[in-house]
C-alpha cells in the first residue's frame, strides 16, 4: 500500500520531466547559444552552407528540418534566423513547406510536453470549477478551430504562448497539428521570402528587414484572415444573443 502511494507521488513528477527538460534547454540556449543562432552566424557561414547544399542537398534538407525541430521544440532562440535559412537555402518554395513541417513538429514537441505534465490535471480543474472560468473554458471549447487558427494567424501572439495555451485546454492533439500547420503559412512564407532574398542583403551589407510583415500590404491580407476565423465565433455569440 505504502508502494503504490509513493508511485502515485512520484508519477505527476515523471510526467513532468519532458516540460521541465525543455524549460531548462531553454533557458540555457538564451544565455549560451544567441550568439551562434543569430543572422551573423548565417552571414558568415553563408558560402559553405551553400557549397554543402548543393553537394548533399536531401541531407541538408533532412539536417536543416531536424535542426529547426529543435530549436521550435525547446523554444531556444533563432526560430526567425531558421525560417530565413529555409529560404535562403532552399527558395521560397520548398523553402516554406520545410519551415511550415518543422515548425509544426516542434510545436507538437512542446504541446505533448505540456499536456502531459499539466494539461489534464489543469484541465480536469477547470472542467470541475463553477462560475466564470466554466463559463469561459465552455465558450472556448465551443469554438476551439476558430480560437486555434486566431492564435496562430495574429503575428502579436508569441509561438511559445500559441503551443503551451492549447495543451492546457486538452485541444486534441490533429486539432492542435491541423491549425499550427495551415495558421503558421501567411507569416511563414513571409519570412521565408525574406530569406529567399538574402543574397543580395548580404551583398549590400545590410541586414534583412524583419518588420515586414506589420506592412500594410501584408499586414492586412492577414488581419482579414484573422476576421473570417473570428467570424463563426461572432457569429455564434449573437445568436446566442437572440435566443435569449
């Protein structure tokens, strides 16, 4: 009996390990590994990543996904230098699709790591409590592919905030994948554009303006998506409006 207490106890422990894991690589890489994961790096290191693409260029590909995996899935700095990479390295097309599949697995990394070391004790809290925060959980669960892709599309919500909420509301984990996926694109191909042209930012000196995308002719077309998934919900709230 006294065993299977301890085991109880060490259990939400061992869940949370994966989480913890990732907590404490991050924090490491912001100190340690800014320097080297940073748009300097990629302008010196510029010739021999494109002499090595162009005579190993599948396992560039396969090393460029891993790398980029990792450093979504530990939330380590140089996720915007990576996405610039991909295009660099590789166009904007298939640039985005490496930038768009690595991303959404890293992000997949981080919303498993969470869900399992608080997502369904949270979770089950929430579904327990009364009032308001019912309330609030129940409108979001009834509108989660709307909220997901909002979340995803708004360039102000950061990456790291857009995998951990979900995971804390047990969005089911093709829900999570299927609006990570398709709501990175607009920005992704953004900034793999901006990528895909940096050789002759290199060749100017210059660095690559990374403001781009809060331009109007880019900005707007994403605020209109962010509308039409904001619709339904709107929608919804008024006919609840009526039926009152």
């Amino acid at each position: 009996m006294a065993e299977m207490t301890e085991n109880r106890a060490k259990s939400p422990w061992i869940r949370r390990l994966p989480l913890l894991a990732i907590l404490a690589v991050a924090l490491l890489g912001a100190f340690f590994l800014r320097d080297y994961l940073s748009f300097r790096t990629l302008a010196e290191n510029r010739e021999a990543l494109i002499a090595f693409r162009d005579e190993n260029y599948l396992l560039t590909v396969l090393a460029f996904i891993a790398v980029y995996v990792v450093i979504v899935a530990f939330s380590l700095p140089g996720a915007t230098v990576a996405t610039l990479t991909g295009g660099f390295l590789f166009a904007t097309f298939p640039g985005a699709l490496f930038n768009i599949t690595a991303a959404t697995l890293g992000a997949i990394c981080i919303f498993q790591a969470a869900r399992l070391g608080l997502g369904d004790r949270l979770s089950e809290r929430l579904d327990g409590s009364g009032g308001a925060v019912q309330k609030i959980k129940a409108g979001i669960d009834a509108n989660q592919w709307e909220m997901l892709f909002l979340i995803r599309l708004v360039p102000a919500v950061p990456f790291f905030v857009a995998n951990l909420v979900p995971a804390l509301l047990s969005v089911p984990l093709h829900r999570f994948a299927i609006t990570t996926f398709l709501g990175i694109i607009p920005g992704a191909v953004v900034y793999t554009s901006v990528g895909a042209g940096l050789g002759e930012v290199f060749a100017r000196g210059e660095t690559p303006d990374l403001g781009i995308i809060f331009e109007p002719h880019i900005l707007l077309p994403i605020l209109g998506l962010c509308a039409l998934a904001a619709l339904p919900i709107v929608l919804k709230a008024l006919r609840g409006k009526k039926g009152l």
